[in-house]
C-alpha cells in the first residue's frame, strides 16, 4: 500500500468547512467528485479527526460483503466513512434503514465518484436524509494554499474598484495546461503529464461509463471523450458528434450524460430571461478540467506562446472550472449559463443567484477594447433591474470600470481570497 500523504503534504480544500457543517445536523453527507480529486484524502482525515471508522469499496473484500449483505455490512457500523459507495449500489438503501432506525446527525460521510442520486445509484432513496458536496479537482486558489475565493461575492454586489493596479495573472498558460487533478500536478513533464490524463481518460471510457449503463461499445465512448474536447466552448451539436461515431443522436445524448455523471464535463445551458424559452435554447460543452481538455486535444505551451488566439476555448473552460468550483461554497445557489442572443450575440457565462445576474466574457488578450464588451452590454439590457454587474477577464493587470456595471479586471480576481457571499 502507497504511504498516505503527510500532513504537511495535504492542500486544505475549502469544500471541507462545508462537509464538517453538514455533519453536525445531518444524517449522511455525501462527498462526491471525479476520480483522483482527492476525495479519499479529505474523507481519511475528516474520518480521523472526528473518529469515525474508515472502509472503502475499493477494496475487494468490503466491497464482497457490502454487495453481499448489505444489511450485515452497515449493522457494526456506528459512526463511519464508507468510500467508493457506487461500487456497492444495494448499501444506499441499506443506509437509509439504518439512519431512520438512529437519527443521529453525523453518522455517515460517503464518498462517490459519480454523481450518486441522479438517477443511476440511487434515486432519491435518501431524500431529506443526505447532503451532497461535490469536491472537483484543486482550484488555483487551493493550489496557491490560499483561503476562499471572494469572486462571486464580490460580483453578485458589484463591489471592484473603479480603477486598480492588481497582480497579472502568473503564467496562465500553465495554470490552463496543467489542471487540478492531483495525481497529474505532480508529474512535471508536460509529457508524463499528458500520459497521465490519457490513460484517465482511457479508464473512464472503458470501465467506469461501461460499468455505469453496461455500454458495450467502449472504444467509441473514448472517442466521443476526443471529439467532445474538439467541440468544448462551442454549442452541443448532437448530429455532428454522431455522425462522426456512427450512431444515432439519442446514444451521444446518453453517453455524454454518462460523462456528466462522472464530472469529466457539463453542458451549459442557454440563458433567457423567460424561463419557457431558456429550454428550447443549444447548450455548450464544458469541460471540468482544463488539463484533461487540453491532453484530449494534444495541445502545449509552444504553440499557445506563438498564437495566443488559440488560447480562447481553454481559457473558456479554465474560468469555468473555477466558476463550479467556487459555486459550491457559495450561500445561495449558483446558476450558470451563456448567452446567446437572435443577432448571434454572445456572453460566455451568466451567473444567477438570489435573483441577481452576472456576466462574464473571457478574452485572451492582455488589452481590451470597447467592442469586446457589445455582449456584456446586450446582457445588460436583458436582464434589466436583476443585473448586477458584467466582468471581463483578460491576461491584464488592472481592475477598471468602464462604464455603468461594467469592469475589466485579470484572470488573477478570480482566486483572490476574499469574502465567498
């Protein structure tokens, strides 16, 4: 077995003051993320310090006997952490007889790989018994050991400076390429790192999406994972996807479902104000981890140091990890989307929450100029009294108001520590 990471090893992450506040009044907490985000890291230390037992599913033994009798396995536990529940699906059922028989807040932290309650593991067989917190791969701000994000707080009340000299982002390049998992962040060579992600993707497509909805046609999931990288930033075009795989629009709609499931990628729903009109809109595709993106597409820095431009997708997908990241220890509930009008006009992401909406535009540029905010300013208009503010983001280094609601400011605000609501 690998030495377990010492304590000086271990990133805090900041989803963990949330896990320890669900605990205290709920009766099981859910932690779920992609594989290799460091769920298992986090469930050990929370299971250490609050002296909770420790199983995982990972190993064959307990995962035999929580398959077999699901009913015996949870009997001698009394206050656990039971990692990798997805790979014993009968125990959900069998923890929620055990939680209504003890009431008791605090008594089960399981950890899942997939998205456990969306209908494939257990549809709401835990209502009313369970939160969930979704933990994906390092932010900057984690990587950089620095406290919560105040971005979104700071957007939903529109409180930048008018004009300030802040730092430029460091080398976004590299933040773009290298990701957050943290298996990957260790290996320095862009290389090794890039085997890495592929070999994850592999994994994914081969066992993990196969053995959610017993898929048979497994090399052509790896394949959709390839031209789902080619197509992220842009809107979700299912007839393109299968007609490239030889197959028809419903299975590309399941299998990427599939992906959703294991917080590989998202699709973004378009915004409307009139909610009837949102559904008929094309999303885009996003990708949760832009070293994982960038590995599918076999991308590096030299090409990116030569032509910036082509910079514009990742760096897309780079703000919106970091968006769904910081989503989740926000207050109130974070809605995103993009926009995209009838005159093809367009906004990247619109975030909504407790009837506020805020835009934000991503350039790859280190200058912006007054036509790079047309969309903002269109957003503007449609969201009337609800707007709060519009944010561009560039490679620059100042925070600058350029009109009424509407700031330029560095890539760097993003994972500036500051108040999260």
């Amino acid at each position: 077995m690998p030495d377990q990471p010492r304590p000086a090893d271990i990133i805090a992450r900041h989803v963990e003051g949330r896990v320890l506040r669900a605990l205290t009044d709920t009766r099981i907490v859910a932690l779920v993320g992609p594989r290799q985000s460091g769920k298992t890291t986090l469930a050990r230390k929370i299971a250490t310090e609050q002296g909770m037992s420790y199983v995982t599913l990972d190993d064959d033994q307990f995962r035999r006997f929580a398959n077999d009798d699901p009913g015996g396995f949870v009997r001698d536990l009394d206050r656990a952490v039971v990692d990798e529940v997805q790979r014993a699906p009968g125990l959900i059922l069998a923890l929620k007889k055990t939680v209504d028989e003890d009431t008791r807040p605090g008594r089960f932290l399981i950890t899942g790989s997939v998205e456990l309650f969306e209908g494939t593991i257990a549809p709401d067989s835990l209502a009313g018994r369970v939160e969930t917190v979704e933990l994906l791969p390092f932010s900057q701000a984690e990587i950089e050991r620095r406290g919560p994000p105040g971005f979104l707080g700071k957007a939903f009340n529109a409180d930048f400076p008018a004009l300030a000299v802040t730092e430029p982002e460091s080398d976004v390049i590299a933040r773009v390429l290298t990701g957050g998992y943290p298996e990957a962040r260790a290996r320095t060579d862009p290389a090794r790192r890039h085997a890495w992600f592929r070999a994850y993707a592999r994994a994914l497509a081969m066992r993990d999406a196969a053995g959610l909805s017993a898929v048979s046609k497994t090399g052509e999931l790896s394949q959709l994972l390839n031209h789902a990288a080619v197509a992220s930033g842009q809107l979700l075009n299912l007839s393109a996807l299968a007609k490239l795989l030889g197959v028809d629009s419903k299975t590309i709609d399941r299998w990427l479902a599939l992906f959703e499931q294991m917080f590989v990628l998202r699709r973004v729903r378009a915004w409307h104000r009139n909610d009837l009109k949102r559904i008929v809109k094309t999303p885009k595709l996003h990708f949760l981890d832009t070293g994982l993106l960038a590995a599918l597409r076999r991308v590096d820095a030299g090409e990116f140091r030569k032509d910036r431009t082509r910079l514009g997708s990742l760096l897309e997908g780079f703000v919106f990890s970091e968006l769904a990241k910081q989503s989740e220890l926000f207050p109130d509930d974070v809605q995103v989307s993009h926009y995209r009008d009838k005159d093809k006009v367009e906004v990247d992401f619109v975030l909504e929450a407790a009837g506020k909406v805020v835009g934000v535009e991503v350039k790859a540029a280190v200058t912006v100029k007054p036509g790079d905010f047309h969309g903002l300013k269109r957003l503007k208009e449609a969201a009337g009294n609800a707007f709060a503010c519009g944010i561009l983001l560039h490679d620059g280094e100042h925070i600058q108001r350029v009109g009424d609601g509407l700031f330029a400011m560095s890539f760097s605000q993003l994972h500036e520590a500051g108040r999260t609501g």
